[in-house]
C-alpha cells in the first residue's frame, strides 16, 4: 500500500474517485480535488500528492525549501499531502471497502496487540533463539572445563595447519606421504630442541657473568630512590592493614617471625618436581602424536568435515574446506616466517649493540610476537634492564628501546600488510575481545592462540553460510554495504561522514555517475523503500531531504566540473511525483555536468522557459520504482512529448531489478520513449544524441 500522492497522472486520467475530505475544515482541498475530476489535464499535471519540501531550482542547483507550491491550471491550490483527497483514498487503500476496511482493522488490532502484550511479542519471536543462546553457552562451558583436553588439541591442530605446506612440498618431491609427515614433524622438532639449546647455552652464559653487572644496576637503582619509595609504599599498606585489623599495632622494621615449617619429606619433593616437569612434556607429546594423525590423515578428516557441513552440495563445500586450509595454513607459515625474521634481526642489531647473549633475545623477541598486544612488552622488559646493568649510563637502553619501536613500526605498517594483504582479516576491536575472551576460558596459553583461532572463526564465517554471523562480528570487512552506509549515515545525520565515504570513492574511481550508480541511487531507493512501507515518519523523510540537499550543494567542490557547450544542446532532469524523485533529477543532473554533458533541473509540473525548451535535445523523468506506476509515468512522458516536440524523451527507473513488473510493463508499452535504470545509460544514451542534429535525434535502445 503505497502512501504519499504519487499517481497524479492516473488520477487526472482516469484514476480512482476522490474521497471526501478530512472534517477538519480543508474546503480548499476538497475543492480542488472535485476541479480535479472534472478537469483532467489539470489534475495530471498538477501533481496530486505532492509533499513538503519539493524544491528542485532551475540551472542545475538544488535549492531545498520548506514548502514549495504553484498553481497550475483552474482549481488548483496549495496543499500538502496528508490533506489531499485522492491521497487520502491511496492511504487507505482498500480499506474504503467494508470487507478491505475489516482486513485493516484486524491488522491494525495485531499490530496494537503485539506492541502492548510483551507476553505476545515474545511468542513471536523467532523458536530457535533461546536454544541457539543456550547451545552457545553449553560451548563456552564445555571450552572452559574441557581446556585440559582441548587445549593440546587445539594445539596439534594448529601445528598440522603450519606443517601442511611443508608436507605438500614433500609430496611434491615424491616423498611417501608417510615419510613426508614423519619428516615435516621431525624438522619442526629438531628446530625447537635447537631454539631450546641456544636458549639454555645463552641463559646459562648471562647468569655467569650476571653479578658482574650486579654493581651497575644497584647504582642506577639507588639513584632512583625506587629503595624509599617501595619501603614507604610498604609501611603505608601495612599501617591500612592493621586500621582494617582493628587497630592493632605496627612496628616498622620488625617484621613477624615466620612460622616454623617441618621439612618436607624427599620422595614428595621429587614428585612435586616430577610433576613440574613430566606435565609439560606429556602435553608436548600429546600435541605432537596428535599432530602427525592430523596430517596422515588429513583427506579423511576432511571428508569427515564435508560429510557434517552437509553433502548436498560437495563442490561447494569441497572448495570452501580446501580454500580455508589453504589459507590459514599460509597465514600460520607466513607468520611464522615473519616472527623468525623478527628474532634474527633483533638479534643482530642486539650482537651489534653489544648486549650479553644476543640470541637468547631475539629469540624470545620472536617467539613473543606471537601474544598480541603485550609479547612486544614482555619481551622488551627484560632487555631494558640487562641493558641499564651493562651499560654505566642509559644510551643502550635507549638504543634497544628505539631498536623494537622501529622494528614493531616496520612489522606492523609496511611488511605485515605487504604480507597478509592489509591485515589478518580481523577487526581492531574483534582482536581485543578475542583476547579477553581466550584469555579468560584458558588464561595464557588463550592469549597465545587468541589470534589463530579468531582467525579461523572468521576464515569458517566467509565460507559456511550457517556461520557468516562470526565473519560478520570478528572480520574487518565492512558490515554494512555502501548503499547502505549511506543510507544509515543519512538517518543518523552524519553529513561528515558522508562526504568522507565519498571521497574515497571518488579517489578510487573519480566519476560522480558511478558513485550515484553505485551508492546514492541504490541508498534512496532504500529510503523510498521505507517510506512506501511506511517505515519512515514524515518527518523523518523531511530531515531526509534536508541532508540530501546539503550534501549535493556540497557535491560540487568535490568535483571537478568540465566546462559545459551550450552548443551541443541541453538535457533537461525532471522528476515524477514521488517524495525523492526530485532528489534523484538533481543528482542525475549534476552527475551529467560533472562528465561535460549539459543537463539543467527543471521542478515537476513547471513548464520550461522557452530558450532552456528550445536547447533541450533529451528530457529525463527521474523517478524511483517504489513512488509510480507506469500508467502515471506514461502520462509523463505524454505531457513532456507535447512540451518537448523535438527532444528525446528517456525515464529513468533507477535502480529497477530485471523483473521488475513496472520496468516490464514500460519496456512494453512504451511509444518511443527510452527506458533506462542507471545514470551510465543516460550518459551514453545523452552522448549519443549530442553527436546527431537536434532535428534528428535517434533514441538509444531500451537495453
């Protein structure tokens, strides 16, 4: 049901009756409805329905107004659109019948009952979304009491994903798929017993010679006064301990006497160091076996995989598997061979700068950035204090401090995008809460593998259409389509935001049709949407307006204008009778000045003056599918043959799907009238036309 007068044209010829007006003393629109009926060429052209805020100025400049009004032909008057008759009749639509107004009573009785009856409007909520929260938390406790066996799983798999491409280059080399693995695994393994060696040797050499450094650090320290400050730091918290105690006394320096502990017995300290050490190795064996099944059977496991994501459609699903593990497998190679890349060069800036066991830092450097956010700092820490013990003064620290800042600039801003394409698909904000969140379900080894897994989360969301919620909350690809970005930005009022988002298009593709083609257009069809449907208030649609005027009066320093030939002729952009197609003449008109196509906007329903009539060659209705019928836009087009004898007459539906019935119904009535949906099609159809003598013009084709 449409609202808002849009079928002038029909109702001058021949449309529905005009119903008796409001009681609330418009004499005036009643009587100009009844003119209307009797006088049906000026009924037609004088818009019925026309709304506030129709202003589209002559010349090519949008002008909003608050009201714009005319008088076109006997019996016409100024009114707005809730008070016009006919629009009256269109509102209700057949509601005016008794069994139509019993429909709309009944709706209306629903809709009333589902925004005053929570208890209803809760029924209808979707029946899956209670299981779906309660599935979702069952996962979240099942990650969360499971981490003692899901952890070194996740673990194993994540090494299968690096190792892959290792394996695959085996393979490649005719090495046994068996052996291929066994290889791929036993080099990973030899890589950290050698990390590890490098990293004892190191450790053992810097704690030798530590207390040769003990002096330097004791001095800088002393001369920090970090001594005082930690011990009255300390009376103080003891002193609100003991107000908190209730009173009791504290003597500063006399600290308590410790309670006598009893020696434990041998064979509990061997267990105790027993269990500190077998635990890790036993969940560094369980990773590794679990791990090399991963990659022996690697097609199995996907077939597995395909055969729960649903069979129906195997290649599909085949590609969106194959595709994933591809790339998460080069995402971990690749980041793992950054990272080495990390620790080599810190560790040789470090041996450059002198600093004591140079290896054991860039390792540590390395393996660091793997844990976002904080690695960088953890591992800096303690370089800076090894460098303020070695050092008599602060030049070294210095130096390492402005060593990992470069080194952290250069990763972050130029090798890293280079590498991954510009990120690792995950949003700023996604990666903080995947930190949090994996840090809490499984504390710090959650930190370490927050990345990776979010990483696969959103690699699962692009490609399982059951989970593109995850790609849309977690990837960094924007949430929102352009059209609408740019229409949300216009409810919201963000008139800065707008011109932002259009200079990026401009500056990526720098021609204002495309980006009316692609982002305005297809934006205020979605608001004409949600005024058909009668989602948007009017004045909602007003404030609308208003922004869209402010924007396309700033469109033109955005721009760059090519000087216009009046020599070539002139395209007048007109409008039908919906609330936003004048809005859409305008933009049509401004994109054509913007590629050297003279076009000037001329209002609805107001006759050209006679010099802009006689250089017009092509005359555009712009008009939004949502706002007319064809019957009304053939009346248009009529209108403008009589006013325009020698020009070429186009309307253009903008942004009409393929089947649309109106598009349909144009294509097959039309009586030499050009139909297009697109600014582009007019562009070439107005070129085409400005190389043929005005007397002569040749309409383009409909397609």
């Amino acid at each position: 049901m449409r609202r808002g007068g849009d079928n002038g044209g029909a109702a001058g010829a021949g449309g529905p009756p005009a119903a008796k007006s409001r009681p609330e003393g418009h004499q005036q629109q009643q009587r100009g409805a009844q003119q209307g009926r009797a006088q049906p060429a000026a009924m037609g052209r004088g818009g019925v329905g026309r709304g506030r805020g129709r202003g589209v100025g002559q010349g090519g400049r949008f002008r909003m107004g608050p009201e714009v009004t005319r008088s076109d032909g006997p019996g016409f008057t100024p009114r707005h659109c809730e008070a016009d008759a006919i629009n009256q009749w269109l509102c209700r639509g057949v509601a005016d019948a008794p069994h139509g107004r019993k429909l709309h009573e009944a709706a209306k009785a629903d809709d009333d009952m589902a925004m005053t009856d929570p208890e209803a409007s809760a029924s209808a909520a979707p029946p899956n979304q209670r299981p779906g929260l309660l599935t979702l938390g069952l996962i979240i406790a099942a990650l969360y009491f499971g981490r003692e066996v899901i952890v070194p799983l996740v673990l194993a798999v994540l090494l299968a994903f690096v190792l892959a491409p290792v394996v695959v280059m085996l393979r490649r080399a005719f090495v046994p798929h068996v052996l291929a693995v066994v290889l791929a695994v036993l080099l990973s393994a030899a890589a950290v017993l050698g990390l590890g060696l490098v990293m004892a040797r190191q450790a053992g050499s810097l704690l030798g010679n530590l207390s040769t450094y003990a002096e330097n650090l004791r001095s800088k320290l002393q001369g920090l006064h970090l001594a005082e400050l930690m011990h009255e730091a300390q009376t103080a918290m003891q002193n609100l301990r003991d107000m908190l105690d209730g009173g009791g006394r504290y003597e500063a320096g006399v600290p308590a006497a410790p309670a006598a502990e009893a020696g434990a017995p041998p064979l509990e300290v061997i267990q105790s160091v027993a269990g500190s050490v077998l635990a890790p190795l036993a969940t560094a064996a369980v990773v590794v076996i679990f791990a090399i099944f991963v990659l022996l059977y690697r097609e199995d496991l996907r077939d597995r995989l395909i055969r729960l994501a649903g069979s129906r459609d195997l290649h599909r699903t085949t590609v969106a598997l194959n595709d994933a593990a591809r790339r998460l497998s080069r995402l971990f190679l690749a980041q793992v061979a950054l990272n080495t890349g990390v620790g080599v060069t810190i560790g040789l800036a470090l041996w450059v700068l002198g600093l004591p066991s140079p290896a054991l830092w860039g390792i540590l450097a390395g393996l660091m950035r793997f844990v976002p956010f904080l690695g960088t700092y953890i591992a800096l820490a303690p370089m800076l204090l090894l460098a303020a013990a070695v050092d008599p003064g602060w030049g070294l620290a210095l130096w390492v401090t402005g060593l990992f800042l470069a080194a952290e600039l250069l990763m972050g801003q130029v090798v890293e995008p280079m590498v991954f394409g510009h990120s690792t698909g995950l949003s700023p904000v996604a990666v903080v809460i995947a930190a949090t969140f994996w840090t809490f379900i499984w504390g710090p080894i959650g930190l370490l593998l927050a990345v990776p897994l979010t990483v696969c989360l959103v690699v699962l969301g692009r490609h399982v259409p059951s989970l593109d919620f995850l790609d849309v909350m977690l990837g960094d690809r924007p949430s929102l389509r352009p059209e609408e970005s740019f229409y949300q930005n216009l409810l919201q009022g963000n008139l800065p935001r707008l011109l932002e988002q259009m200079r990026l298009q401009l500056r990526a593709q720098p021609s204002l049709i495309a980006y009316h083609d692609t982002v305005a257009l297809p934006g205020l069809v979605l608001a004409d949407q949600d005024w058909a449907r009668e989602v948007l208030e009017t004045e909602q649609l007003e404030e609308i307006r208003t922004r869209l005027g402010e924007l396309l009066e700033q469109l033109p320093h955005e721009v760059a204008e090519v000087p216009l030939d009046p020599s070539t002729g002139l395209c007048l952009c007109t409008s039908a009778r919906g609330r936003l197609d004048d809005i859409s003449a305008a933009m049509a008109a401004q994109a054509l000045q913007a590629e050297g196509l003279p076009a000037s906007v001329i209002a609805e329903g107001v006759e050209p003056p006679p010099e802009m009539a006689a250089a017009a060659r092509l005359c555009c209705i712009a008009v939004l599918e949502e706002s007319s019928t064809a019957a009304s836009l053939r009346y248009l087009a009529r209108r403008w043959e009589k006013l325009l004898p020698e020009a070429q007459i186009a309307i253009g539906l903008w942004q009409a799907a393929p089947d649309s019935p109106v598009l349909a119904e144009l294509r097959r009535e039309s009586a030499g009238q050009t139909i297009v949906t697109s600014l582009s099609e007019l562009a070439a159809l107005w070129r085409a036309l400005a190389n043929q003598p005005p007397a002569h013009a040749v309409p383009a084709p409909d397609a």
